[in-house]
C-alpha cells in the first residue's frame, strides 16, 4: 500500500507527484491545491505544471534544480487540502438538446433504459467538477456524470465532432473544444468554447472549476452564438435557474 504524496521522476527534467490511484476529489483537490501553492512560491526551475485527476506534474529546468531539490521543496508545499477548499470559479454551460444538435441523445436514452428528457433532466441536474483540462486544447473532464448516465463509449470513435459538443462517456462528461475524433456519445450542442486562440485568455476553464449544465432551446442557441464574448461571458457566470431533479429511471 502506497503512502501520499509520492514524488516519481519522469525522464531527467520532470517529475510527477501522486495523491492517489483513483478519481476522488480530495485527491484532486490536494492535486489543484499544490498547483496554487507553487504557482504562489519562489521554487525556483519550474517550467510547467500540469495537474491531473490525481497527480501533479512538474517540468524543471536541470540546469537550475534536480529531482531531490524539487521533491524536497514539493514536500514542504503538498499539505492536505480537501475538496470544499479547492473551489475555483462556477460556470453556467447553456446546451441545447434538440435536433440537429442531440446526434445520440435518443441512443443514449434507449441503451440506459430512460426517455430523452429523464437524460436531459439528469445532465442538468448535477454539478460537475473540472478535475483536468486535456486530450484536446482546453477540454475539459467534467467528473459527477450521475451513475444513471454512465454509458460505455461507442466501439467505433466518430470523426467530425464539433466544438461545442455537449458529450458524456464512461462515467465522465465533457464539452469538446475544437473538432475532434471521439467515442463518446454527444447530447447535445453548447455555444461554449472551451477553447478560442483569438481569446485574451484561449482557454475558459481551469482545474478546479465548477460547470452546471442548463437546457436551452435551438433559437436560444442561436442568438447566444451570436453574441460578442463581452457580452456572452456574463451568462456563463450566473447562476442556473431551478430546475427538477434528475430523474433515476424509476
């Protein structure tokens, strides 16, 4: 049985620094925690961090420090942290769940035993958390996909997703941000970019954040899409309307 954190080189100019061997959000949360403080020290040879569902790794520059230097100061920096103090910013993620944008959502619902809008009900229904950004630029893994929506990934990835995709597979959930090959099943279609070059900041979500799905109409979809970002930024920050609860299929 391991002890955490344990601190693994990888190659001679990175190491990875391991909260746990499963998706828990404590794990995550000690994971987005060292992050901070890092980002916060004056450790120096640090390149790059990258945070994962349960690690941290860190690229150095060998020149300036070694893997005992950095594991020493990791050490010092890597306290407990459990979820509730990890929260990063909430985001409101508008997605419309009606043709031509719900590619597999009457798939989804006949493989798991449910109607299209217990699906819906259930994908809105939940708080996701962003536990690492990866795969494509900016895109996001959304971990809390209610266990009635878990689903396997389709057999044969599908090329031609488009960004903005609105897309759960296994026991995740996402939102693609550029156009991409994928197995997983899409519900529906956001005007959400998780990732955008001509951006001041390309990329929308961070480790930590949180994301609420609402369902939005096609129209609605439309005119959103329409919007300058200054303008659209301001409905991804407030708060969800109410709505049901997510349906368990009874």
């Amino acid at each position: 049985m391991h002890t955490y954190p344990r601190f693994l080189p990888v190659g001679d100019a990175a190491m990875t620094v391991e909260f746990g061997d499963t998706i828990d959000p404590d794990a995550n949360a000690a994971v987005i925690s060292l992050d901070a403080r890092l980002a916060a020290s004056d450790v120096g040879g640090v390149i790059e961090t990258v945070p994962s569902y349960r690690s941290l790794l860190v690229r150095y520059e060998p020149a300036v420090t070694g893997f005992s230097q950095m594991a020493a100061a990791l050490r010092q920096l890597a306290r407990p942290a459990s979820s509730a103090t990890a929260a990063g910013r909430r985001w409101t993620v508008p997605v419309a769940y009606e043709a031509p944008f719900a590619t597999d959502l009457a798939d989804v619902a006949a493989h798991l035993g449910l109607s299209p809008e217990q699906v819906i009900a259930a994908h809105t229904g939940q708080d996701y958390k962003v536990y690492a950004i990866g795969f494509a630029p900016g895109m996001p893994f959304l971990g809390g996909l209610p266990e009635a929506l878990h689903i396997p990934r389709r057999q044969s990835p599908r090329p031609g997703i488009p960004a903005g995709a609105a897309i759960i597979g296994g026991m995740q959930a996402s939102i693609v941000p550029v156009p991409t090959l994928s197995g997983w099943h899409v519900l529906g279609q956001t005007p959400v970019r998780p990732f955008d070059r001509l951006r001041g900041d390309p990329f929308l979500f961070r480790a930590g954040d949180t994301v609420r799905f609402r369902q939005v109409s096609a129209g609605d979809y439309g005119w959103m899409a329409a919007l300058p970002w200054d303008e659209f930024l301001p409905l991804l920050q407030a708060p969800p309307p109410e709505h049901p609860a997510a349906a368990s299929g009874d």
